[in-house]
C-alpha cells in the first residue's frame, strides 16, 4: 500500500506556500497574476503586523516583504519573522535601491521585478521542498 502511494506521488511536489507583503496594491496583485499556477498557493497581505499575525497560523516556505511598509519597517518584519519562523526563505524587495544599501546580504528583488528572479527563487524552494519529504 505504502509503495503504491509512494509511485503515484512520483515527481509530484507540495504547493510552495507564499506570502507577500506589500502596501501596495499594484504589487500584491503582481504577485497573485503571476503565481495563479496550481503549484503555489498566494496570499498578499498589506500589514507587517497582519503578516506577523498570519506566520504563527499558518505556515509559509517563502515571504516576498516589502521594505517600505506603513505600519512596521520591513526590515524589522523580516527580522522577527527570521527570529520565530527561521525556516521561511524571505526576500526583501523595494522599488528604491538605495533603501537596500547595507542589507544586500539579505536577499532583495527590485521593482521593477524581474521576473526570472522571482522564479529562480521559487526553484530554489521547490528544490529544496524535494529533498525534505515530510
């Protein structure tokens, strides 16, 4: 039985669970447009304190959080987030590089977005979703 299971789970992945958090509104839908494929499941949020709120429930493999959040910077949600969830692969990004001097060991995506980063990041997760099998 459990090797039937396990052939026809072959070459199968989990959904890649993502969170962006982003105030505007541009961006979140950017985001939801071009990760509709079955293989991810989106959720955008506007608040770094609804995102804070959200990552103890649920649980994400990869955050999209913008720097210039109104409500918490998002440096410091990518900080708190890296503290109680350090699995969660985070990314900062910005549409202002020069916000991003001194924290490019972080990871950051520019806006505007190229889009083969965002999949190379997502591959990467996707990889290393394969090799942990749980």
């Amino acid at each position: 039985d459990s090797l039937l299971k396990e052939y026809t789970n072959l070459g199968r992945t989990k959904k890649i669970n993502i969170l962006v958090v982003d105030d505007e509104e541009v961006v979140l839908a950017f985001f939801k447009r071009l990760l509709k494929d079955s293989l991810y499941d989106v959720t955008v949020l506007k608040s770094g304190k609804e995102a804070l709120n959200l990552v103890m429930k649920k649980g994400f493999d990869i955050a999209f959080i913008d720097i210039g959040l109104t409500d918490i910077s998002g440096v410091d949600l990518y900080l708190k987030l890296r503290e109680i969830k350090s699995h969660i692969h985070l990314m900062l990004i910005t549409g202002d590089p020069s916000r991003a001097e001194g924290i490019e060991h972080f990871g950051c995506l520019y806006k505007p977005f190229e889009i083969d980063k965002i999949f190379w990041e997502l591959d990467r997760i996707k990889c290393l979703k394969r090799l942990d099998k749980t």
